[in-house]
C-alpha cells in the first residue's frame, strides 16, 4: 500500500508540475496582444489562398478580413469547388467592397489527392505568383498583420509558418467545450512546445516558401497523408527545417455548437495524431486534468489524506488554466470552466477510441490512413 501511494501521488505531482510548466511557457506569447508586427520596407510578394465552403459563421467577418490587411503587397484567391456554392455571392460582395485589393474567385476542384481542402487549392497555388503562400481556413479571423507576423517568424531554419486557432464568441455549452478544447487545452500546448522548439504544423493556417513546397512536390504532396498539417510537419522536419508557430493564435469565431459535433471534430483530429505521430500520442490522456486527478485521489484516500487536498489539487490544476485563459483574453466565463472538466473526462475515451480507427468523414468525404501514414 506504502508503494501504492508513493506512485500515485509523485506521477500526480509530476504531472501537475508539467501541467503548470506548459502554462509558463506560454505566458510570454499571450502577453503581447497589443503589438503590432509592421511590415518590411522591401516586403515580398505573399499570395493568400483562402479556401471555402457554405455559409459558415460570421463568414463576412472570417473571409473579408482577407481584405483588410495592412501588408503592402499581396494577392488573395479565394477557391471553391462549386460555382453554385450560397457562400460565392457573399465573397464576390466582399471582393466588390475593396477594389485596390487584387483578390479574385477560382473554382473547381483538381482532384491530385484524396484530400477534398488539397484538391480545392491546388487551382489557387497554380495561379499563385507570390514569393510565399498562406492558406489560411475560412472559419479565422485574420489580424490585420496577420502576413506580417507570418513573414516575422521567417528566419534561415524555418521550412513553415503555422497557428492554432482560438475560439471566440462561444453560444452554449456546445460553444464553450469547443472553445475549453481549442484554447485551454491545444492553442496551450502548442505554444508551449513552439517555445522550446517543438512547433507542429495546424491546418488553419500554413505559410510556405513557394519554391520550397515546389521542390518537394507540390499541394499535392501534403494531400497523400491523412492531414495535411501532420504531412507538412513531417515535410519540414525531414528537410532538417523547423515548423513554427505565428505570435499568438489566430480568432475563431465559434457561435453554437452541439456536444455531438464537439465530440465528432475531436475524435477526427485524435485519429489524425494517432496516425501521424503514433510515439506522441501513446501520452495524450496524461495532458488531461482527468488521468492526473484520479491519480492523485487515489493516493489522497489511500493515505487517509483530508479530503480538502483533491479539491485543492483540482483547484490549482483548473485555476491555472482558467488564469491564463483570462491573460491571453480568450472566453473565460463559468461555463468553460465546465467544459473544461467534461473535455478532460472526453479525451482519455478519445484517445481509446482513435486506435480502434483509420478513417474519419470530413465534409461528406471519407478520409483515411495511407500507406505512407503508417510509415
């Protein structure tokens, strides 16, 4: 019993101090909302493509902010499968509104890999004449030195640029688990490997040296794996370049959500990084405040230790989180605080559920492991 509990409360202890540390780490990056990445004097041709598909929320905000940056020199295709997609005359709306911006409309669809987003761009990449290229979804807000601060990051070890999302505007409970589950738990994480080095592409947003991506292949190469941002990653490393990750996560506006559609997004991106970063993956569920807090009650109550300590533990595990949740501005009313708990008792039943799969449906398109993903 002695050992029982020397094992449960020290793996608990050290998971809460990784915890903590992964929230320092990321403290300085969300600290610097109010700076201003301006552009270079001699700034470099960037092609924008932005890739859509229906009437998705706040779609005038997401897709005209493409219009609105404060970058001296760049394109924007805006790229859609359908000429009778609802969402075309509202983006031809936005293209009117801003004539001194050289955007335009591409649409079709190059069928060069089983990634329906690939097959959507490759027209935008074709038509591309910018030295860079950002793709950028159309559920995010671009800042208005979003191409600087993806320009800002570019050094001689960089092979791409990328970001997280963070939610905003949350409706519902369904809202706040997506928000508790993009801010809190990945846009963290992923900014706190960036700081040390550790940066992993994210498919909302990926800025590539054009003759870069050319040389390796192309669009189409990232459309061969199971997610283009898990094939970038691994492109870039094996170039013996770094990925890293733009200031601070890019807004996603979020509105309502229902707990199933939660759920569905999430079980398709545990699948992803089960595939593509097997080794990573095997210590997900330790990351949840979940795996931690059990441990730890269960070492508390075979010690006879008061009852007042579990919930201190999961007091400064939650608070922390909720604290940097408040510095970085993102949504932090009561409700994420409980969505935060339910995402954490989700992701060990995902993390389980993701070995028993290869495939996943992505916009009415099944998507699955190849054989270079196993690889």
């Amino acid at each position: 019993m002695a050992l029982f509990v020397i094992l449960t409360l020290s793996a608990s202890c050290v998971l809460l101090a990784v915890h903590l540390a992964s929230l320092v780490l990321a403290v300085p990056r969300l600290r610097q909302s109010g700076q201003f990445s301006a552009p270079p004097l001699d700034a470099p041709r960037i092609t924008l493509l932005r890739p859509f598909k229906g009437l998705e929320y706040r779609l005038d905000e997401t897709l005209g902010s493409s219009l609105m940056l404060d970058y001296p020199n760049y394109q924007v295709l805006f790229c859609v499968d359908d000429a009778e997609d609802p969402a075309v005359p509202h983006v031809r709306q936005l293209i009117a509104k801003h004539p001194d911006i050289d955007a335009q409309i591409l649409i079709g669809r190059d069928p060069v890999s089983h990634n329906p987003k690939i097959n959507n761009l490759m027209k935008g990449w074709r038509a591309a004449d910018g030295i860079y290229v950002a793709m950028a979804d159309s559920n995010i807000v671009l800042p208005r030195d979003y191409l600087s601060q993806m320009l800002g990051r570019w050094d001689a070890q960089t092979g791409l640029v990328s970001s997280p999302a963070a939610g905003v505007d949350p409706q519902g409970f369904g809202g706040a688990l997506e928000c508790a589950f993009l801010n809190g738990y990945q846009a963290r994480w992923q900014i706190a490997g960036d700081q040390v080095g550790l940066g992993y592409a994210q498919g909302k947003t990926l800025f590539w040296n054009r003759a870069f991506l050319e040389s390796a292949g192309g669009p189409a190469v990232l459309g061969h794996s199971i997610a283009e941002d898990a094939q970038s990653t691994k492109l870039v490393r094996a170039a013996g370049l770094k990925v890293r990750l733009a200031r601070r996560p890019l807004p996603q506006p979020v509105g309502a959500r229902r707990v199933a559609t939660v759920w569905n997004r999430q079980l398709r991106w545990a699948i992803i990084r089960r595939v593509a970063f097997p080794g990573l993956f095997l210590g997900e569920p330790l990351t949840s405040g979940a795996v931690p807090l059990l441990l730890f009650a269960a070492g508390a109550v075979a010690s006879d230790l008061p009852l007042a300590l579990i919930f201190g533990y999961a007091a400064l595990w939650y608070g922390a989180e909720w604290a940097l949740t408040r510095l970085a501005g993102w949504p932090a009313a009561i409700r994420i605080l409980a969505a935060s708990l339910l995402r954490d008792a989700m992701i060990p039943v995902l993390w389980a559920l993701a070995w028993t799969r290869n495939s996943f449906d992505w916009q009415g398109h099944e998507v699955g492991a190849t054989e270079k993903d196993a690889r």
